[in-house]
C-alpha cells in the first residue's frame, strides 16, 4: 500500500502538496500522530493489529482537530463496522481493494473541508480580535467621559449633578460632558452622533474635544457651536454630524445660558413637579453646513429645580410591540422626582425604561445628564 501511495501521488508529493507519513498499527500510527500534529488526513483500516481502527478513531477524537478528517478502510461486506466508523466521526470511508482514482476524490473533497475550517477558524480569530479591540475602545470611550460625581465638591450645596450613558452596541455615538469655565460658571455638553458602532465613536470623540476645546476659549454656547461647527464641517467624512446641546449655568444666579444645535428639548423638573419641554430647536445640526451662526436662549433654573437632557435613545427605547417609550410617558415619571437627587432622578429612568423595554434589545444609546440647582 505505501509504494502504491508513493506512486501515485508522487506528482503531489515532489510539488510538496502532499506529504506521507505511514505507520504498522494502531499504537504506531498514534505516535505518529502525536509526533506530527500538522497531519489532517488519515487513511486507517479498521483491521489492524495491536489497536484496530475503532479504537484509533476515538482516540483520534480526543485530540479534539476540527480540521481532521479521518478515512476509514475495510473489506466489501463490512457494513456493520463502517457505519460504527461513520456515527463516531470518521469522514469517508473506502473499500478494500482500494480505487485510487476514488480514494484521491475522497482526499481532494477532505481537503476542502479541511480548507473551510481553516477560514473559518481564521474569521473567528479575527472577529475575536475585533472584539477585544472594541472592549478597549470600550474602555476608552468611557475612560473620556466623566465619571466622577460630585464632579464640582466645592458647589456641591449650589449644584447636583448627575450624567449615565449606556451604548447600544459595544461602542456608541452618545456623549456628555462637564467642564469649570470660570468660578461661577460651568459648561454643560450632551451630544448624540449621526449612526453607531466604531465611526460613530471616532466622531463623538472627536466632537467632545472639539466642543470642550471651543467651549473653554469662548465661554459662551452660542460661540461654542458656531466655533465647532466650523471646524466639524469642514472636515466631516461621509456627511457625519451630532446633535448637541450645551448650556452655561451660573452657579450665583441659576441662570443657564444655552444653545440647542437640533438636539432633543431637554425637560424642565420645577421643585412643584411641573414638567416643562423646552422650546424646540431652531439651529442646524453640528458639523453639515459651514459657515452656521448658532443662537442662543436662556433659562432661569430657581432653587430645586431640575433640567434633564438626553438623547433620543431614552423617548426612542422600544418595547416588544415596538412601541416607543416616549415623552409623555418620560414626564409622567419625572412629575413624580422632584424631591430626587440627580442621581436617583437618572436611575428611576432607566429603571423604567428597562420595564418598558420588556426584554427587548437596546436600538439606541441611552444618554442622560441631568443638573439640579440647590435649594440653598
């Protein structure tokens, strides 16, 4: 049988397609193996001595291959010990005497299987790759965001601030932010970026440097916007943009000084319960059109008053039924926290979100910052 192999396939073997490795017996043909665990093929009868085939092919088993395909090889008439050979993984089988144009089929059928494990195997170390790679960008997406809270301790009694945001996807496009401008103004920044996934993360970073950046030169809302949108515009790729909303607060007088660039209406919580929607947006979107000038407006928040901005991934959440969860339904919820700190305020709604929701998965990044003035 080997010189019958070595003739041939000697074609294949003098171009180095194949290589040969042969063995007596069963125990000799596990050594092999064990010696030379590049081997994908093998060619065993089932009679043999010292470890017949059966026992071989479950040991062969054990070595747990993916890519191994094992022949199996028996007298005409066999039928019992080939279809035990077959239940218990074997590839093919061929019988004695052996058709070598037959069996070289059999070998180039194997081969392609072998060669569509090997790619996928390949994909799964890719995606495996792409995974961990996004659980860093992940990581670093929330390393960017702030979260420490009290974010200001030296204000805490003036001003109570709070912010979550939870991707939909491994990544996400949603941001906030919260920077000091001078002693007695703070600036406030959520933002929801056009798509999802790993472009819409590179754009909501860039944006948030951007818009920090302007934010802090200008110290004004209107200037950041007009400034970022600038700058977005021009460089912007494949007609990305954010929606953003920044504001101003005076932490001495409560007033906020905002701009509102096509972002949600954030919703105004009075100390009464009384829920206000603040006017709709009458700016572009950031980062579509250049040469933009963004208006502002203002807002006296009054001790125990309450603003809460999200995005759209909050009224947007879907239920089973793909009913949305909605703004009425989100101030319904908030007429009932007005005694709530910025952080209970955050997680009463996405509680509620998440017994809307009902078990269905997440469309959209959930992203809330919410600010409550002092009552002293």
């Amino acid at each position: 049988m080997e010189s019958l192999m070595k003739q041939y396939f000697r074609r294949q073997i003098r171009n180095g397609e194949y290589e040969f490795f042969f063995a007596r017996n069963g125990v000799e043909a596990l050594e092999v193996m064990n010696d030379t665990p590049d081997i994908e093929i093998v060619l065993l009868d089932i009679n043999m001595p010292e470890m017949d085939g059966l026992t071989l092919l479950a040991k062969l088993n054990e070595m747990h291959k993916p890519a191994l395909r094992v022949i199996m090889v028996s007298a005409y008439g066999d039928m019992a010990n080939i279809r035990q050979a077959m239940n218990n993984g074997a590839f093919d089988f061929a019988i004695k005497p052996i058709d070598m144009d037959d069996l070289n089929a059999t070998i180039r059928k194997a081969i392609e299987q072998i060669n569509y494990v090997h790619e996928s195997q390949k994909e799964h170390s890719q995606l495996m790759s792409l995974k961990k790679d996004l659980m860093t960008a992940r990581d670093i997406q929330q390393y960017i965001l702030p979260q420490v809270f009290p974010p200001f301790p030296e204000d805490s009694d003036k001003l109570d601030i709070y912010a979550s945001m939870e991707a939909a996807k491994d990544i996400g496009g949603d941001f906030y932010d919260f920077f000091r401008i001078d002693d007695d103004h703070i600036a406030f920044v959520i933002g929801d970026v056009c798509g999802k996934g790993i472009t819409a993360a590179l754009f909501m970073a860039v944006s948030r440097t951007i818009i920090r950046s302007k934010g802090l030169s200008y110290g004004s809302a209107g200037a950041c916007m007009t400034e970022s949108n600038r700058l977005l515009a021009a460089y912007s790729v494949d007609c990305m943009f954010v929606t953003v909303f920044c504001a101003i607060y005076n932490t001495k007088t409560g007033l906020i000084t905002y701009c509102n660039a096509g972002h949600n209406p954030p919703h105004l919580l009075r100390s009464d319960g009384t829920v206000e929607e603040l006017p709709r947006s009458k700016n572009a979107l950031v980062g579509i059109f250049e040469g933009m000038e963004y208006r502002e407006d203002t807002l006296q928040l009054e001790p125990g008053d309450t603003l809460v901005m999200f995005t759209d991934g909050v009224t947007e959440a879907l239920n089973p039924e793909e009913k949305e969860f909605g703004t009425e339904r989100l101030k319904a919820i908030l007429s009932g926290l007005a005694d709530k700190s910025s952080q209970q305020i955050i997680n009463a709604i996405k509680t509620a979100i998440s017994d809307f929701a009902d078990g269905a998965e997440q469309s959209d990044d959930i992203t809330m910052l919410v600010i409550k003035r002092g009552k002293r």
